[in-house]
C-alpha cells in the first residue's frame, strides 16, 4: 500500500509538472487532435479490460513509463488505484479541454463499485505529432449520475 501511495504521488508530482510544461500548447485542438486522444484513452481502457500490460503501458507517456518502469508495475498501479479506469462498467467521453495550458480529456466512468467518477485524462503532444497519456485524475460525482 505504501508503494501505492508513493507511485500516486509522483504522479501528482508528474500532472503538476506537465500542466506547467504544457503552456505552449495551442489554444485550439484539430478534429484529427480529438480523434487521436480519443483512440488514445479508448485503446487504454480497452488494454485495461484485456489485462494487457504492454498495450495499455504504449500509451502512456515517457515520463509515467519512467516513473512506473515496467508494463507490469504499471497495470498493478492501475488495478490498486484507479478501479473505475481499470474495469469501468460505463464509460462516456465527454469534453475535450484546454485547462491552464493542458490538453484534457474527460471521461466519465462507473467503477465496479458502481460509484460515478470523472476522470481527467492529462494528454502530451509527443514529438512524431501522437498523443499520450501523461496522467489521470479521478474525481468524484457522488449524487450524480453518467
């Protein structure tokens, strides 16, 4: 559980780092921008059903692949702490939005405990042009429904 709580916080300390990096992104995101991060978070989360480490890994940034080392430690981080992402039983896409400079997509989500989450998905423009996730922030919707 400590290790649990030490991945999560360096990657708070990663969403935070991006979110200051990531001012120089344009303003406004192309159809063919949205599309790319949908199949990103959508690949994931298929991954994530799969339990295919190595897939679901791929899309995630080079700086969560540092953080977490390997596709295996990655998913089991996943499993631990991200349950509604990991074997969500709906999932919405919701808005795409530029948020202090950073590109996020929602994604409303119901976990296994059937309990409605939001989750912030940070994205990061890679050099070859492809999106990947740099980070995810779940948020509670207690009261509310997908």
């Amino acid at each position: 559980m400590a290790l649990i709580r030490a991945l999560r916080t360096a990657l708070l300390v990663l969403v935070l780092t991006a979110l200051a990096s990531s001012m120089a992104v344009a303003q406004e995101l192309s159809k063919a921008d949205g599309n790319a991060i949908h199949g990103v978070v959508q690949g994931q989360l298929d991954a994530f059903r799969r339990d295919d480490s190595d897939k679901a890994f791929s899309f995630a940034a080079p700086g969560i692949q540092s953080m977490y080392g390997s596709p295996d430690m990655f998913l089991e981080a996943v499993r631990q702490g991200y349950r509604p992402v990991y074997r969500p039983r709906q999932v919405e896409f919701r808005e795409l939005r530029i948020m202090d400079g950073a590109v996020v997509q929602q994604v409303y989500v119901v976990g296994p405990d059937n309990e409605p989450k939001l989750a912030l998905y940070f994205m990061e423009k890679q050099p070859d042009g492809s999106w990947r996730i740099s980070g995810c922030v779940l948020l509670d919707f207690e009261g509310q429904s997908v």
